[in-house]
C-alpha cells in the first residue's frame, strides 16, 4: 500500500498486474502483446503475474500494483458456479480459476481498479455469483458470431450501449461494432454488477460494479484492435487514469 501510495504522489506511472496467460502442453507461461500495449499506450507499466493461488503471496500482489488486467484464455469451469461440466468443448484451467477468484476478493477489498476482458467477464462474473453459459451453440444458438476466424482485430458484430452507465459515458454512443472471439459468455450476470451492454442476440457484452473506483469487463478483445477502432484504446485510457488516481 505505501509503495502504491508513494507511486502516486510522485506522478508516476501506475503498475498493472496483468494475469499470465497458460499453455498447459509446453507448460509454459506466456502473454499476447496487446494487452501490454494497451497498458503501455495509456501510460501503465504492465507487470505479468505469477500463476498462484497462495493468498499470502495475492495479498502482497495486491498491495504491490495499482490496478490489475484479467486476460482471455481457458474456459471458467462451471464449478466455479455450482455446475457439472455439460460439453466437451469446455477446456478450463483450474489454476487460473483458483488464483483469478481469489485475487479478485483481495481487489475488492483494497478498491483497487480492474480491467477483465473476455473470460476476465467470465471469471469476474462467476466468482461473485453468477453463471455462465457453458457452450454458446448449445445453449444459446444464434445467427450473430461470437467466434470469429482471423484477423481478430476487425468487427463482427455490434453491441448496444445502456444508457446511463460508465461505459456510454466513455464512448457517446448507443452503439459500435466489436470484434469477438469467445464461446462461453454470461448467463446470469452476478448480484453485484450491472450491465453496460449487450450483443445482437442479447448476450451481455459489459459490465461494471457500482461503488468501485474501477471494476469493468468487456466479452470482445480491445487489445487486437487498438489500431483499428478509438473504443479499445480509450477502455484502456480510462482503466489507467483510474489506476492512476
């Protein structure tokens, strides 16, 4: 907390702890540029985390950055929300699920502000109650794709801004095209967070928790189009500006 508080006094640049990415096979963990660059363009200096679970070593994390990105990656396991696995399409990361959950306690806690893209929703969601749709053909079959082939950094489909919420603040408008790459999403989206926009097929893009200084999350991915939109890099403007105040 004192390093964090000296941070700021001083002017300089906040310490984003961004959650590792994990490759299972080679046993490695790695990350995607984009989120660093988004962090990096805002003013951030982005820090990859170490893939825990000791709440010793979460709360020293916690203490040690000013705000945290939780990534995309492997799918949230459905017992993190009080289900049995129903398709074999699901592939989760019980590692990322148990340290994701836990730091995200030690966040609130501290206020700290926090970014979550894709399964960041995802975990953000379940962790505080809420539940997921395990496949999205499955359960929520639907003409608007959400898992589009590459180059992941073009729209391919739009979302509907609620008026009124942080989000529509930032962009000024009813709605804009995103890109998407995910095959799980938000089914019942947590007693503790509100909606700041939904999909073509009434899937819910964001959320926000009100009374934080920063708690969004976004289902499409701002770190493959920050060249491509002005949305993606003012999400990360305005989550850095929040880490910096």
């Amino acid at each position: 907390m004192e390093q964090v508080c000296k941070r700021r006094e001083k002017g300089e640049r906040p310490v984003i702890g961004v959650t590792p990415l994990l490759d299972q096979e080679r046993e490695s963990l790695w990350m995607l540029p984009g989120y660093f660059q988004g962090v990096l363009d805002a003013g951030g200096i982005p820090m990859m985390l170490p893939l825990c679970d000791d709440r010793a070593l979460l709360q020293d994390v916690a203490d040690l950055c000013d705000g945290f990105l939780f990534t995309g990656g492997y799918d949230v396991s459905p017992t993190v929300y009080g289900e049995a696995t129903a398709y074999d399409t699901v592939i989760a990361s019980p590692e990322r699920d148990d340290m994701e959950a836990a730091l995200l306690w030690e966040i609130l806690r501290r206020d700290r502000p926090l970014f979550g893209i894709c399964r960041g929703l995802q975990i953000i969601n379940a962790a505080l109650g809420g539940t997921l749709y395990q496949d999205l053909t499955a359960q929520h079959p639907s003409e608007t794709e959400h898992c589009q082939p590459a180059p992941y950094d073009r729209p391919i489909h739009t979302v509907s801004v609620t008026a009124g919420t942080p989000l529509f603040s930032l962009v000024g408008r009813e709605e804009f095209a995103v890109n998407s790459y995910h095959h799980q999403a938000v089914r019942d989206l947590a007693p503790d967070l509100k909606t700041m926009a939904v999909s073509e097929d009434g899937l819910i893009e964001a959320a926000y928790m009100p009374g934080k200084k920063f708690v969004w999350a976004v289902q499409w991915h701002p770190e493959y189009s920050l060249r491509r939109d002005e949305e993606s890099p003012a999400l990360f403007r305005r989550f850095i500006a929040a880490c910096a105040d």
